[in-house]
C-alpha cells in the first residue's frame, strides 16, 4: 500500500509505504505463492532478532501461547514482502513485525499477532486471501479481510469524512474489535515511523490521527496508545508549540522529580502503616493535554499544576478506598474533585478513584488510586482483557462482562462469558447501522432502517421519486431491512406519482414519516383548494354574481377574516374539505356586494328570490316565506353543512343534511317536495350537535372530559359512555351551541384532556348510513 496524496480524493493510506509495488496476480505468480508457502513450510529457524524480540514478548505475556501458527506467519510475510522497503529505506516486514510487537505487548492472542504480521500482505503483494486462509485459517483471514476492508473506504472531501462518522464507520465496520486493535497498533507504528515523508503528507496523516485514531484509542479505554498518537500528531501538527511546551516541561523536571519522589516516599509510608501493599508511581501529563489546557481553556503554563499524575496501585477494591482515607489524612483534599469511577466505571471500562489534594508545597496534585488489574485496563483498554483471558483461563466474571457492554455501549447480551471473550463478534454501535452511498459516504441509521429511510436520509425529493432500490448490486424490496456495511442505490423516477401510505409503515426514521407524512398534506391540501375554489365559483354563478370581479376584489378575503381563517386559501381549503358550505359564504357575498349602478346581478335561472325570508334556526327556504322550519333529528344538520329541504304535511319543511340517507330517501319518493335551503348566518340561533370521545379509561375521566366541554360554555344535552373489553372508553355527548364555529373548539379542547386520544363530531346513523 502506498501513502495518500493530499487531496481529499484519497483516503490516508501511510501504512504501505513501499517502494516495491505488488506485483500483478497472474498464473506464474499464483504458482510462485504456492511454492513460497512450500518453502515456509520447511523453514525450522528464525534468523530475524526483531522476530526472536516478538516471540519473546508474546510467551512473557501468554507463557501458554502456541508461537507456531505466529512463525508460520512470519514466514509467509516475509517472503511475501521480499524486495519492498518503506520510504525509509528498511525492509518492509519491519512494519508488520513492530505492528505483531505492540499488539504483543497489549497481550493479544496468537491469531491476532499472525494476522497482524500478515495484514498487509493480502493487499501489497500477490498472496490472496485465500491463501492466507488454506494456510493460516479461516479466524485470521477475517481479520485480515476486515482490516482491508477499512483501507478501501473513499471519502470525496474533508466535509463528507468528519471525524465522528468515520469513526462510526470504522466501528460499524470492524465487527471483531481485533480489527480495530490491528488498525490501531498499524497507526502507531507509522506515527513513529513518519518523517521520512513529505510534509504534507505528514500533516494529512497526523490531522487524521488526532480526529480519528487518538479518540477511537480513549473509546476502547486505551490510554497509553491515545496519550502516544496525540503527542505524535501534535509534534506533526504543531512543531514549534509542541517543542516549547517540551522546554518548559523539561525546564521543571529537576523540581518535579524531587516532589514526586517526596509524594511517592510519603504514600508508600502512610499505606504502610496501615498494611496495605501498595506501588506508586508517577507519571508526567502528556504533552498534547498540556497545550489542550493552554489553548482551549486560556491557561497559563504556570497554571497547570498538575504536570504529574500520582498512580496509586493496591491489590482490590477494598484496598482502594482505604488507601484513599489514608491518602486524605495525609494530605488535605480539595473539595468537590472526588470522582469514583471504580462504582460508576467510565463508558470506555476505565476505572479508579481519582482525588485531587494540597501537596506539601501548597499546590494541587491529582492522585489516581485503582487495582492491577484496573492499572492494566487503564493503560491498554479492551486488549487487557485477553491478557486476563490468559490468566484465568478464558473464564471472565459474569459482571465484569455485564459492566464491559454497559461502558461500550454494547446491547447485545451474551448468556456465554467465555463465549463473548473468544469471538468478541459485538456492535460497539448496536443500536446503528452505518450504510455506504454509491459513492462512498456513510449514512448513519436506526436498527431496523430500511431503503426509504436512506432515501429520504440523502434528500427529500430523492424519497418522493423513490421506486426502487439495490443493496450491495441486488435488486430488493422497499421494506429490505438494511444491516452495517451494505451498499444501497436508491432507483428514483421522474414520473414518480410520490410515495404510497403503505410507506408510513414501512419508514422507521421519523425523518422519513415525517416527509412522508407533509407530502400526503400538501398533496391533500392543493386537491382541497383547487375542489374550494371551484365548488365556491360554482355556486356564486349560480346566483348570478360576477365571479371574476369578486374574485379580484376583497369581498372573499373580508369573509374569510369573518369566519376566522389565516388566508383566503384557508377557507377555499375547509369548503374541498367539506368543512364550510359555499353557502354560506356565497349568502355573505350576496350580503356585501354592491353591484355598479349600471349593473344588475341576474340569476342564470329565474328564481322566486322575492322571499328570501328567514323561518327560524337560521335557515331560509327558496320562495317560502310562511313556512315553519324545523331542523331533521335524524342528522342534525348545523351551520356549515351542505343542507337541502323537504316539504311536510302540515309540518313545515324538514332541514336535513345533504348526505342525510333519510332525505334521499324522501327525495326518491317525492322529489317535487324538496326545497333548496341555505343557513342565514345574519340571524341568530342554536344548534345541536354530536361528539364522540376516544380514550383509554380511568378514574375521572368523565368528569374531566364534561369540564373541558363545559369550560367552553357549553350546554351538554345528553351523554352516554361505554368501556370496551380492550380498556378504551366511548364517551358520546350531544350539545347545543350558539355560534358553529365553537364546535371545533370544544373538541380541540377535550382533546388536550390526559389519556383522550381522539375526539370528533359525529352525526346520527341514519346520517353516516
């Protein structure tokens, strides 16, 4: 592999820097791989030191580890690599044998070191990952294969790479956490290995260390390595701060030392005297956190006080927090800089008691008090614990695996502990799936996401076209559960009608319901206005007005302010929705225009319009003046709804609503009988109506929903309730009101009661049919 050019283009690749490129797979190459391999399998012998260093280290930590799998992959890499050196002209296998070295001395297993060792291999030279899996098996050709996977990820530019989604990615990416401990440990070594190239690409490689692989190390609770990559990238980054800080570090030592050995010399004693075995030690702040604190929070470097951490090591818990009593008897403690992360651990496993006290020359200093064992964790993270594994023979408390999942966020259980240690298979993202864009974006979404999330998650209008989708090139259905790593193409069309409602329950991001959701609104809105508008044209003309100089005046507008509508669309949409009559805003037109002097209003059709009298509740009858009217029970028809009339016998007329099943019925039988009707808005009246209230039962919930309604000032005329055996309650209560426009408002009302979850008017059902 070869490092990156600048361009945001390609991804930073400093890992293979090799002079050598991998030659072309052919035939004879195929055949010069086999008879590589057969030569491996008879070298007996290590004649490489950095190699004897390697083994060496890896019995020290594991004295049960079998070394013969890591020789063979020794081997298999340095024939490999054969004539490929690195930019600083050593040998390329230096790099994967420091990378198998670090990861040995995190105490990683025998299969992670041999994958390490090879991890380059499968993409810089002709050996295959087949190869690699005939002769090293199948667990470290995956975490060969995983480690490829991250180094083939293309970001197009600086903003579509943030730091936060690629570690995402990564995380998403790497399912065995061994793959992100190689990745980490290949990072370091080029860290330490980055001078010999060119500037820029040194500043392109330390930028991404400091966005990515430093915060990565501190998710994984590996401290050591994050407190080496940051110092790294800022000596990169930032030359001349980073060797004045240095100065100034050095500048102190001398006094440093001699506090520190005073501190250590008094604790050693002090625990003592209590009998508790103790190791104290202290470590300098990393130089990166130093200049954190100068830049980011404006300190002064005389500021910082605490330059050194004291680490306490003692042998269990309860040795911690007596040694911390011990510690705070000796020294006076600052008040509110006690933290127990051993109770409350960190999210990345991090645990100890951290205590901050006035030190004998007057000035604070942090003191760090934790087991071995949390030592360990603290300073390699995840890896510790193969180093455990080691120790107790793979078997891991049941808590401490319960604590691990906890602090990485891991939701998946596991019911084997042992199990969970040995194939570490998790999701440090569990609750996330990060999907690839034909172009190599990531895409972060919920578990259980599926095509039409990730359409509507790249834009709007790419979802409303959507008609169909490919994941990882294979045609699938718009409800295909998308997992981590897939590659989707969303299938768009131009002649797309919009998304279908079967897509509400397909959507799981609210994102995409909501979009989903605004389309069905602003479709049904626009159908609405265009059914207003030209319903309410209609029946002016009807009347004979001049639709196109009402149209342009302000007569509508000054209606629609009337009934208290936002705007005049406003109420051309509530007449397509059936909730205003055109009647009743064409009598109000009737009632404001003033015709020109010269011009007559003339009905298309001779009316009898010399009696326009009204007859009570609000209703005049077409050419009847001596009428009695009277409003139907059997729909209870109410200002704002289409009505028609019907002729009694001795009883007057009959108002009924137009969808009344009653009066088409009557109007079968004798349609001479019926009267065209209107409501008379000028006059005064009360009405009855029906609502119907939804809600899950409980105690008082009758008297709230009466008070919401009588809040309103509203007379309630009858009510009835029933509970179903599913625990909803059906409250019905009929009112009288004087003013239509109330209804809605006593239903908004009752809507806003606790545990209600729908209210509505209904009619009669002889009306609904």
């Amino acid at each position: 592999m070869n490092p990156p050019d600048p361009a945001p283009a390609s991804p930073t690749r400093p890992e293979a820097v090799t002079d050598a490129p991998a030659p072309p797979r052919s035939p004879d190459n195929a055949r010069g791989v086999k008879a590589v391999l057969k030569k491996v399998r008879s070298q007996r012998q290590s004649s490489d030191p950095a190699f004897d260093r390697l083994l060496k280290e890896v019995r020290a930590k594991r004295p049960k580890a079998n070394t013969k799998a890591i020789e063979r992959a020794y081997w298999i890499a340095e024939r490999a690599h054969a004539g490929q050196t690195r930019k600083s002209g050593d040998p390329f296998i230096t790099h994967p044998l420091n990378v198998a070295m670090i990861l040995a001395q995190f105490g990683l297993d025998e299969t992670t070191i041999s994958a390490a060792l090879l991890h380059d291999a499968v993409e810089d030279t002709s050996l295959s990952l087949v190869d690699v899996e005939q002769e090293m098996g199948y667990d470290v050709a995956q975490l060969i294969d995983g480690v490829t996977k991250l180094e083939r990820i293309k970001f197009r530019s600086a903003e579509q790479s943030r730091a936060e989604n690629l570690r995402k990615m990564i995380v998403a990416t790497a399912k065995d956490v061994r793959v992100l401990l190689i990745k980490i440990a290949d990072r370091l070594h080029n860290m330490r290995t980055l001078a010999p190239l060119k500037p820029e690409k040194r500043v392109l490689i330390a930028r991404e260390t400091l966005e990515i692989y430093a915060p990565l190390a501190h998710r994984l609770g590996m401290y050591a390595t994050k407190w080496e990559l940051e110092d790294l990238g800022f000596a990169t980054l930032h030359p001349k701060r980073f060797e004045e800080i240095e100065t100034l570090v050095s500048q102190r030592q001398p006094e440093r030392e001699r506090v520190l050995d005073e501190v250590c010399e008094d604790i050693q004693k002090k625990l003592g005297e209590v009998k508790i075995k103790v190791e104290v030690s202290g470590r300098p702040k990393h130089l990166y956190s130093i200049y954190e604190k100068i830049v980011l929070r404006g300190k002064q470097f005389d500021e910082i006080f605490d330059l050194v951490g004291i680490r306490v090591v003692v042998d269990s818990v309860r040795d911690c927090y007596a040694a911390l009593g011990a510690i705070h008897t000796l020294y006076r403690p600052v008040p509110g800089r006690f933290k127990d992360y051993v109770a409350m651990p960190k999210f990345n496993m991090y645990q100890s008691l951290h205590t901050t006290v006035i030190g004998n020359a007057g000035r604070p200093m942090e003191i760090q008090i934790r087991t071995q064992k949390m030592h360990k964790a603290a300073e390699f993270g995840i890896a510790a614990h193969w180093l455990y594994k080691e120790q107790a023979r793979g078997k891991v408390p049941e808590e401490e695996i319960a604590w691990l999942q906890r602090v990485m966020d891991w939701q998946r259980e596991s019911d084997d502990p042992k199990e969970f240690i040995e194939s570490l298979k998790i999701d440090l993202y569990s609750d996330e799936v990060f999907i690839f864009t034909p172009k190599g974006d990531v895409v972060a979404l919920p578990r259980g996401a599926t095509p039409i999330d990730f359409a509507y998650s790249i834009h709007t209008e790419v979802g409303h076209k959507t008609v169909g989708s490919r994941v990882n090139g294979r045609l699938v259905s718009l409800n295909h559960e998308l997992a981590s790593g897939d590659s989707v193409e969303v299938i768009t069309s131009k002649g797309s009608t919009g998304p279908s409602r079967d897509w509400l329950h397909i959507a799981q991001t609210p994102r995409a319901r909501n979009k989903i959701r605004q389309w069905f609104s602003r479709e049904r809105r626009e159908d609405a206005l265009a059914q207003g508008r030209d319903a309410l044209q209609q029946s002016m003309r009807k009347q004979g007005l001049p639709v196109d100089k009402i149209s342009k005046g302000g007569i509508l507008g000054q209606i629609s302010d009337e009934l208290k509508y936002t705007d005049l669309d406003s109420m051309h949409v509530a007449i397509g929705e059936g909730r205003l009559s055109t009647q009743s805003v064409t009598t109000r037109v009737l009632r404001l225009f003033e015709p020109e002097p010269d011009e007559e209003v003339v009905p298309e059709e001779p009316r009898r319009r010399r009696s326009l009298k009204p007859r009570g509740k609000g209703v005049i009858v077409e050419g009847h003046d001596d009428l009695l009217v009277r409003l139907a029970q059997c729909c209870t028809p109410m200002p704002g709804d289409p009505i028609i009339g019907f002729l009694t016998r001795g009883r007057g007329v009959s108002v009924h609503r137009n969808d009344c099943p009653n009066a088409r019925a009557l109007q079968g039988v004798d349609e001479g009988r019926m009267s065209e009707v209107w409501w008379d808005n000028r006059q005064q009246s009360t009405f009855t109506a029906a609502i119907q209230v939804e809600a899950l039962d409980r105690t008082k919930l009758l008297r709230d929903v009466t008070s919401a309604i009588s809040d309103q000032g509203i007379h309630i005329i009858s009510s009835t309730t029933r509970t179903g055996r599913d625990g909803i309650a059906t409250l019905t209560f009929t009112l009288e009101l004087a003013d239509p426009s109330h209804l809605q408002h006593v239903i908004q009302s009752v809507r806003r009661v606790d545990s209600v979850f729908d209210a509505s008017r209904v009619v009669p059902s002889a009306a609904r049919g």
